[in-house]
C-alpha cells in the first residue's frame, strides 16, 4: 500500500486502490499541466469524463450523450446499448427509454412510435401511448394512437 489517503488528494482526484497515488475522479480531468498535487478540472459541458489515471475528457459516440454526473455515456431515447458503448436504433416494434434500458416490445395492435421513445395504437384502433389497444368503435375510425373520430352522416 502507499500512503494517500482519501481526504489528502487534491479537489477532483481520489486515492487509487492500493492508496499509492491520487487518480482523477469520475466527472472531472487532468488539464494538460497536470501534477500529483493540481486539482482536477470539472467536466465540460457534453464531455464525458470516466477519471483513472489518465483523466482525459471524450466525446459521446452517436446517439449518445453525457449522463447527468458526465461520468459515462448513455443512450438517447429511441436508441439502446450498454454505457459507454455503441447505441443503435431501437428495433421496429418496441419502444427505448434510452441509457442500458432493453428495448420494450409494444403490445397487441400497437407499433413503435416514430421516434421509437414509445408504443402507439395501430389504425383502425385507439388507446393511450404504452396503454391496451382496442378496436374501433362502430360507427368511427380510428387513425392510430388515441383517437377516436366519429364517421360523417350515411358513411361507414
């Protein structure tokens, strides 16, 4: 073991596992001058900034983008894959909250919406986002989602 402890590291480092040197904290980074006893510089906004020895700050991959603490990258809505990594577009059918979430499969007589954040009824039925779809009534139409239009005078 060495001898940093916790509370002697300056501002935005913390000591490493075996207490033998300060290490940059999730959320901050080394500025180019960077020594053992400079403080770590905050995160810049839409940076990410996973700390560790090196303490560089990174750009999200596509459809990614900082988490709130910008210690790691997670998936926009309508877009899934693990932190840190790839996100690809939600598959037809479900709906992605976004971040690791797995992707959710959209109910009987729904469809993704079209920015695959949520499940919408299908024509021809009507119910709430992510609710239970049910046909339409006789005497209307349904265009999808949760609407519900009556049929004008001698239509069907």
């Amino acid at each position: 073991g060495g001898d940093f402890e916790p509370d002697q590291c300056p501002s935005g480092k913390i000591a490493n596992d075996d207490h033998s040197a300060c290490v940059i904290k999730p959320g901050f980074y080394a500025d180019a001058a960077d020594t053992a006893e400079l403080a770590a510089v905050s995160c810049t906004d839409g940076k990410v900034c996973l700390g560790g020895a090196g303490g560089a700050e990174a750009d999200c991959l596509a459809n990614s983008e900082p988490n709130e603490g910008q210690t790691s990258c997670v998936c926009n809505p309508g877009f899934t894959g693990a932190d840190n990594g790839a996100c690809a577009t939600c598959p037809a059918g479900s709906k992605c909250a976004g971040g690791a979430a797995a992707p959710e499969t959209c109910g009987a007589n729904s469809e993704s919406s079209t920015d695959k954040t949520d499940c919408e009824c299908k024509e021809g039925f009507h119910g709430p986002n992510s609710g239970t779809c049910e046909a339409c009534p006789s005497g209307s139409f349904c265009i999808g989602g949760n609407n519900v239009d009556s049929c004008p005078a001698h239509s069907t």
